[in-house]
C-alpha cells in the first residue's frame, strides 16, 4: 500500500511500504548514516596526535573509541540494511545492527564502573562489574527475543534498553563527581550527555510506532511529525549533539587535581604483568575554603 502526501507549492510525494521496498522512509537513512559517520570519524580522529595532543588518560581514549566504533558500526549497518533490504527482507540484518548499538553500552558502564570503583574501593564493585556484565548479556536477550515476537516494538526495545544504561553511567558519574566536589562546569559534560541520549532514544522508540514503519498501515495519519521517518532526524539532531558533550567529557582530563589509580579489571594489568604504568583518572582535591 503507498501512502500520499500533498507537497503544497511542490508536487505531491509518496511513500511506499516499508514492509515490502527498501529506502521508503528518507529521514530515517539520513539519520542513520549522518550518525553513524561521523561516530566512525570520531573514533578515527581520537588516535590522531594532533586531535588529542593534552590527553593524559590512555584509558579513557580507548573506551571513547570503542564506544564511537561501535556505535557508528550499529547505525551503519542498520542504515545498509534500510538502504538495500526491506523490512522484512532484512529484519535479520537490522536486529544484528541494533545488537551492535546495544553492546556500545560497554565502555560506557565500564567506565562508569571503573570511575566509582577508584573514588569508594570496596570488593562489593566485583558484585556489581558482575551485575553490568549480566545488564549487558541480558538485554541482548531481551531485546532480541521481544523483536522476534513483537516485530514492530523493536525499536522501543532498543530505546528502551539503551536509556537504561546511560541513566545508570550519568546516575555514577554525577555522584562521583559530587564526591569529588568537582566544580568545573565542563566536567559535567559527560552527565549531561548521556541524559540527552537516553531521551532520544526513548523518543526514537516511542515514536517509530506510529512515525516508523508500524504507521505505514494508517499512513503515519497519528505520526505527530506527519510524515514516515522523519523521527529519526530529530533523534539524530540530538544525538549528534549529545555525542559532542559526551567528547568534551572525554577529552577533559581535569588536570587540577591529583591522579586515582584505575582498577585492574580496566587496566587490564592481570593480562600484562609487565606494564609499569596504571591508567589514571584526575580528581581535583578539595580547597581549602571547601573543606572550611
């Protein structure tokens, strides 16, 4: 079934159905590949010397490239899966490319983790790497046995999953950074950033039932945008937006304050014995007016 919209001043404009021709929807290929390029060149830029000539935190280059490399790896397979396949041709291609975009939750609860671990040591952390780990291995799952069954609620299943860990990495990074009494307003970029994104992508599920192809049966006439797909350019509005705090959290490397060990299980120290400097992170030390 083709849906027809009226163009005003400029011919009218069809969509076909999603379900049975690729591409159908524009906005949401625009999306998907603006995002997913430029977190590909993100992850390319960061290894560059001159992109990062003061950045101290080897660790922290590294989780900040995984998570540009597997994000931008999940939104462009996604968007090849749109651009060539239909809905259903290739439903397979497109829940694999969401897996992807699930597992770039990674280095994100591994920091978060790492950071709240070095700031309040305790061995209770082993429980709780254990209870990130099983997060992330559960909502695997979850994500792709309520995509089997409900086919047009996988993306709110995304959403949903993805908002769940980036509250969780903001909810740990803004209680350290209270610790720490940090004051720097740059420092709480990275709370900021992953704040935005958890609301984009609950907009971006709750949305795509009646702006993405599930609305294509009633012609989008509930899609408060009013057109299919072009959700996903606002999603990508702040997500792109949310991506450049989320740089200024990891480029910043609070060089105020004195240097806290990160734990073994980033450090990775157990797998090389050999190495002789643990990665760090920058904590400002309290003034003394502070402490008065």
């Amino acid at each position: 079934m083709e849906c027809e919209f009226e163009g005003g001043k400029f011919d009218d404009f069809i969509i076909q159905d999603p379900y049975l021709f690729p591409a159908a929807h524009g906005g949401r290929l625009v999306g998907l590949w603006c995002n997913g390029g430029l977190c590909g060149l993100l992850a390319v830029l960061i290894w560059l010397p001159w992109f990062r000539p003061k950045m101290k935190d080897r660790l922290k280059i590294k989780l900040c490239s995984w998570y540009a490399f597997l994000t931008s790896c999940g939104n462009s397979l996604e968007a090849l899966a749109t651009c060539v396949l239909s809905e259903n041709d290739g439903f397979a291609l497109m829940l694999i490319a969401r897996m992807v975009t699930i597992t770039s939750l990674g280095p994100l609860l591994a920091l978060a983790n790492g950071l709240g671990e070095a700031i309040w040591p305790s061995k209770r952390w082993q429980d709780v790497w254990i209870v990130s780990i099983l997060f992330l291995l559960g909502s695997l799952a979850g994500f792709l046995t309520l995509s089997l069954m409900l086919r047009d609620f996988g993306v709110l299943a995304l959403g949903c999953t993805m908002a769940l860990g980036f509250f969780y990495t903001g909810a740990v990074w803004l209680l350290t950074l209270l610790a720490i009494r940090e004051r720097q307003p740059i420092a709480y970029t990275g709370v900021i950033a992953v704040i935005l994104l958890a609301g984009s992508y609950i907009f971006l599920g709750l949305t795509d039932l009646t702006c993405g192809p599930p609305g294509h049966v009633d012609c989008y006439v509930h899609c408060f945008l009013g057109q299919g797909g072009t959700h996903y350019i606002l999603w990508m509005a702040v997500v792109l937006g949310a991506n450049g705090f989320l740089w200024m959290h990891f480029y910043d490397d609070q060089p105020r304050g004195a240097q806290i060990q990160w734990p073994k299980i980033l450090t990775f120290r157990m797998f090389h014995p050999a190495a002789t400097d643990a990665a760090t992170v920058s904590v400002p030390e309290p003034s003394a007016a502070t402490d008065a």
